[in-house]
DNA sequence: GCTTCTAGACTGAATGTTCAGTCAACTTTC
DNA sequence: GAAAGTTGACTGAACATTCAGTCTAGAAGC
C-alpha cells in the first residue's frame, strides 16, 4: 500500500511527523480525548506503528508537548538574538506571548498550556516539561532584565520579584488569549503588558509592534 | 444494606452531596479521569445512582464545577462584607486568591481552577461556567477600586485596565501556587500581587494579612 | 398502589496494547 | 553475483479492559 513499502523511510522524520500529528489532534480535541488512532491518522498510518514507536499513549503525548515547548523555545530564541536593545527584546518577548501569529491553527500554543498546566499536577512526565519550560522562561525574562538595568535602560527594581510577576502576568493574559474571552482582546493584553513592563522599568513603551511572521527571516 | 435502603432522604442533600463528592475526585484524579463509580463510592451509593440524580456524567461534573465556583464567590462575598475599606477589601480577594487555607485539601480551588480552563475550549457547558465566573470576579474587582476611588484611597487609574491586568495577574500566580512552584510560594504571590496593586492604586499596602479562616466568621 | 429511591447485574462501545507475521532493503557467504 | 540470512519498518486482527449508561426488581414512604 504505501510507495515505500517497507525497511526504509527515515526514522527521525517519521517520530517528528508523529509528533506534529498529535499535536495538531491535541490542540483540536484535547490532551484527554486524543487517541492513538486519531494520530495514526494523521499520519496515514496504523495504531500499530504508533505504538512501535512511542511505547505508549502517555510517553507520545508527553513527547510531544516537549516538541512543542522546545520549538516555541527556539523561536522565540531566533526572533530575539538581532534585537539590540533590551526593551525591544522585552517588547518581542511580550508580543510572542501576546499576538497570536496567523498560522495554521492560531491559538494552538495557548491551548497546549492550559492542558499542560491541568496535566502536570497528576502527570510527572509532563510536570517535567513544565518546570523547565517555565524555568527557562523565567531566566530569559531576568536576563533581558539584567542586560537593560547593565545599560542604564532599565529602572533598578528587584529583576526577581519583576520576573516572577510578569511572568505570571503573562501567563494570566495567555489564559483570556486562549479561551478568546471577548473582553481581552489580544491586542489589549499586549498593550497592558506593555504598559505593566514598561511602567516598572521606566522605558518608553515603543509604538505598535510590527506583526510576528513566522520563521523565515 | 444500607441502613436507610430506600424511599427517604432528603432529595437536594444527596445531590449536594454528590456534587461535593465529585468534586474531591476532580482534584484528586482530574475532570478527565473522574468516573461515575468513583462519586457512587465516594458517596456511599451505587454508580446507578449517581445518574439517576444527573442523567449523564458530563453533567454531573459540569455542575459540580458551578457548584465550587459559587461556593468560592459566595465564601469571598461573606468574607468582605464588613470590611470597610476599599483597600482592605482588596486586599481580602488577594488574598483568598494567593493564600491557600489550611484546609482539607488546601490546593481544591487551583487545581480546579487548571480543569476549568482546560475543559473550557472543547465542552461549552463548562465554558459558561468560566465565562460566568471570570465575569463576575472582574466586576468584583472593578467595583472595589470604583469605590475606592470615590472614597478617594485610591489613585484614579483606568479602572477597566486596572482589573483585566490584576484578574490576569491572579490568574498567572494561581497557576504557579496550584503547580506548587518552589521558586514561587504562596506567600510570595499575595506579597507580589499586594505590591502592584497598591502600587498601581496608590495606597499603603498593609502589614501581613491575618489570615484565612474558612466559614464561620 | 403509586411514586420516589436504590442496588446489582448487565451491555455496548471504545480504545490502548499485543502479536504474529509481511515486505523490502541490506549484508553475508559462497 | 546470486542465494541465504538478517534486520527494521510496518500491518491487521485480536485481546483485554474500562466505563457510561440501561434494565429490572425491590424497599420506603405517602
């Protein structure tokens, strides 16, 4: 049946592509009602294979919240690394956080949270990916603080407890991002995160940030 | 076997009983994994039972969400009405966000509260009670500071900007207090939450906050 | 005796996982 | 350089289990 019926097909390619397909279910039905079989169709493939090569449900869902975590992680980490001032870096860290990009499925790095945040009390594995996703987060966050404060960008304010805060602040504003709550458009939560960091550290907040294109330049 | 094998009981009490008993569950094992079986032993009674009192199990834990989600505001409501100033009336809805009780099981509300969220973008039921009750906590909110600011405590900042970023920034730290972050205890949340409010509205942020005592004065 | 409760046995549908074996490519052997 | 052997990707068909929801019958109250 398949054009390549069997011994070859890259091995990596085919776990990534796997991995790109329960996201894609979970994001559109949900981390607990994402079965194997959904996946397996995704891939036009079978169950079966799934399972050959992730051992379990579990252990494929759990990896590939990782891939997600990480391939956010990296884009963010491409966006940044030309930005020279530490309040643009803030600005775009924000942004990536706060504007939804016009891809495929808009609102998919969101939704993948909530499940995670809801997972992780009762799943170690994804627990796991959490803390350091957030982790990571955090020291990004109290880095661009540190470098602008070393430039004189930045008000001297505790780079701990700004971080803690707006990061939390970020992460309460992904929550009304996600469910689309009328009240809170995505604009607006960029906006008052804006004005919270920009208040705190005394920059000027810049004018409208220029819209994210995804990856490619 | 039972000692009361029929007939009586109070009709409203053993639903309220199983709505609280599938509550425990929800927290303890997740929306996703609660199974009617359990909420029949938890209660003492037979799955058969439990859907004769809801007709399915999506709507037994749909309204037991409602249920906490009134059950809190109705708490925080009693809590507040005699305190008489804006600030301290701020200061309790903080803190009732940030300190866990030394309760039962004292992370109930967050940990459901991570469900909620979850649940929210796929079952419309639960999605009501979110909106529903993220609306009425926002208007909590905005109605503290208006009235602080009439009384002149507090500084006349945008009411509306003031509450979606505080709502957002509870939300965020609840989050780290359901997860049981170590670098973000509890504490640390109400300090770090007093601390933009009352540096946003301008007044003096209290001393410690006698703290939470459930029900009953 | 009619209504309200209640339990136990049961069913039907999913669905994760296993398993035995197929199929093509590569390697070894002669 | 071809036959024989080996390996890794892959599948279809079972298997086993889990669970929401039903059915029947019986007990309690009016």
């Amino acid at each position: 049946m398949r054009e390549n019926g069997g011994g070859s097909r890259d091995a990596g390619e085919r776990r990534e592509q796997m991995l790109r397909a329960a996201l894609d279910v979970i994001v559109e039905r949900g981390y607990a009602d994402t079965r194997i079989a959904d996946v397996a169709e995704h891939t036009g493939t079978s169950p079966a294979l799934v399972i050959y090569y992730f051992k379990t449900r579990d252990q494929l869902l759990t990896e590939a919240i990782r891939y997600s975590e990480d391939t956010w992680y990296a884009e963010y980490v491409q966006r940044i690394e030309q930005i020279p001032t530490a309040a643009g870096r803030l600005a775009e860290l924000i942004a990536m956080n706060c504007l939804p990009g016009t891809d495929p499925e808009p609102n998919s790095y969101w939704l993948l949270w909530l499940d995670l945040w809801a997972l992780s009390p009762r799943n170690a594995g994804v627990a796991a990916v959490r803390a350091k996703s957030d982790e990571r987060w955090r020291e990004t966050i109290r880095s661009i603080v540190l470098s602008g404060q070393e430039a004189g960008e930045f008000a001297p304010v505790d780079a701990d407890d700004f971080t803690i805060t707006l990061s939390a602040l970020l992460d309460g504003l992904a929550v009304q991002i996600a469910l689309e709550d009328p009240a809170v458009p995505p604009q607006r939560t960029y906006d008052l995160a804006m004005r919270f960091a920009s208040g705190q550290l005394g920059f000027d907040a810049k004018p409208v940030p220029k819209r994210a294109r995804k990856r490619g330049s």
